[in-house]
C-alpha cells in the first residue's frame, strides 16, 4: 500500500452501506448520506487504491445449487515452514473456498463445499491426502450454517 491510510467517518459510511448492498447506485448511496454521486466515485475509487475495497461478488444460495456439503477441514503440517507450499498446492483445489493459517491445534484451517459425500471423500481422500507437507487433517461436517455476516464497521447511528 503506497497510500496512507486516512479514512474519515465518510468512508466508513460508504463501506458499511456498501457490504449491506453492493449493488446500490453511487447516486443512491450520495442520496443516503447527503453527498453527491460524483463524492461517492472518488472515496471508492480511493477504497480501491488503499486496497481496503478489493473487488465484489455475487453472494450465492450453495445449497440450492445443489452443493450440499459444507465442511470445515483442520490441517497439520508436518513442519510449518511448509505453509506457503501447501497453500499453493491447496489453491489448487476448487472446493476449498476459504483457507487460513491458524495458531492452536491445526496449522490451517479451511472451508470445503461439494455437492456430496463422494466429492468430499474424492477431496480429502485424493487430493488434500497426497500433499507434500500434510501430516493429517481433521474434518468437520456443518450440519447448518445459522448466519454469515460481514464485520460491522459502523453502526446504525453512524451511518444516518
């Protein structure tokens, strides 16, 4: 980041507004908190250059895709030194959609979605297992996710 970093209560505004609806106009957004369309452009544009905004996505319904089975896998590295190597070999792997690297018990920790057992089975069993680096892992099955929310930058009352 070749920026400072100086963000006022503006920013903060347009980026918990934003995560609540990215597809919100700049002039909608301008409307709601009392700046023009054109103010709104530049502070994004700015979000982007601080690399605070890094893009956007369409958040989607996996299940009703037919992607029944969420699990969250426990990794143990041999050695940890290994976490860069085995990161890479891991992004390698389409069902894993989340990935971090964890103090406690595991050494990473990721997010798995397929659309069934086999799959699951195809990925721990075929892929995860034959990774240089991978002791063993731990897997946990969701049986349901209860919420999913992003981080709260402002609340209520700071936005209006």
């Amino acid at each position: 980041m070749s920026h400072k970093l100086n963000l006022d209560k503006l920013d903060y505004q347009i980026i918990q507004v934003m995560m609540e609806n990215a597809e919100i106009s700049y002039a909608d957004l301008g409307k709601k908190l009392f700046v023009s369309g054109g103010t709104i452009h530049v502070r994004i544009k700015k979000l982007y250059e601080y690399g605070i905004v890094t893009g956007s996505r369409l958040n989607i319904n996996t299940k009703a895709l037919g992607f029944d089975v969420i699990t969250f896998v426990g990794i143990y590295l041999q050695k940890s030194s290994m976490y860069e190597e085995v990161a890479q070999e891991l992004k390698k792997i389409p069902e894993i959609v989340r990935l971090n690297y964890t103090t406690g018990t595991y050494s990473m920790f990721a997010e798995i979605i397929c659309k069934d057992i086999q799959q699951l089975k195809h990925v721990l069993h075929d892929e995860l297992q034959n990774i240089k680096g991978i002791e063993r892992t731990e897997t946990l099955i969701s049986l349901e996710e209860s919420f999913n929310r992003n981080v709260l930058v402002l609340d209520e009352e700071e936005i209006n």
